[in-house]
C-alpha cells in the first residue's frame, strides 16, 4: 500500500517536472551571459552591478548541465565551468532601438582541433 502512494507521488512530481522543465539546447561557441548571483568579487556595491557578466564564447560543453565558457577579465580567478542555470544566451542589442549604445567588443576563441 504504502510503496503504491510513493509511486503515484513520484510519477506526479515527474510529471509536472517534465511540463515546466526545458533541456538547455546551447552548443560550443555561442555567446553566453554568466549570472553574477554567487560572486563576491565584485567591487562596489552589488545592487548597481548588473545580473550578468559577458558575453562569453562556449568553449565546451560537460554533459547537459554545465558548460565552460572562454575566460577573461571579468571572471576575474573564477573557475569557468558554470552550470546552465547560471548562464542565458546572449541577445545582442538592436541598433534601431538603441543606437547610441556601443556594441559589445568580441574575440573569437581559436577552433579546437580534435
């Protein structure tokens, strides 16, 4: 009896787990934007810094629910894997709706050989 309860509870929780949850569909070298929830490098005060950092190149990706991204100054000594709730892809801003905001510089990662 007991084992039937907890069965029909899991397969409850998984089903509304599978209506809301969204595999993450990022690929090497998209441009991502890293969240700034769990840095406390950031120098002054953290309700004026922005939500995210970036944008960064994917360099690889460690199964579906981490990715390395291209390290550079804003990650400062942080590791690069992050996990995809952490990170969204990056929108670039459209130059219609705001055209004096500067375009964001970019470098391309080299292309791994494998």
């Amino acid at each position: 009896m007991q084992n039937r309860v907890w069965m029909a509870l899991f397969t409850l929780k998984k089903q509304n787990w599978d209506k809301s949850h969204k595999v993450p569909d990022f690929k090497a070298r998209d441009l991502v934007l890293v969240s700034t929830l769990n840095f406390n490098n950031i120098k002054g005060p953290k309700k004026l810094k922005g939500s995210y950092v970036g944008p960064f190149f994917i360099v690889s990706l460690h199964g579906t629910n981490a990715v390395q991204v291209e390290s550079s100054g804003e990650l400062g000594n942080k590791h690069p894997t992050f996990p995809v709730s952490l990170i969204k892809p990056y929108q670039p801003a459209d130059k219609e709706l705001f055209p004096l905001r500067n375009p964001t510089p970019l470098t391309v990662p080299p292309v791994e050989q494998s």
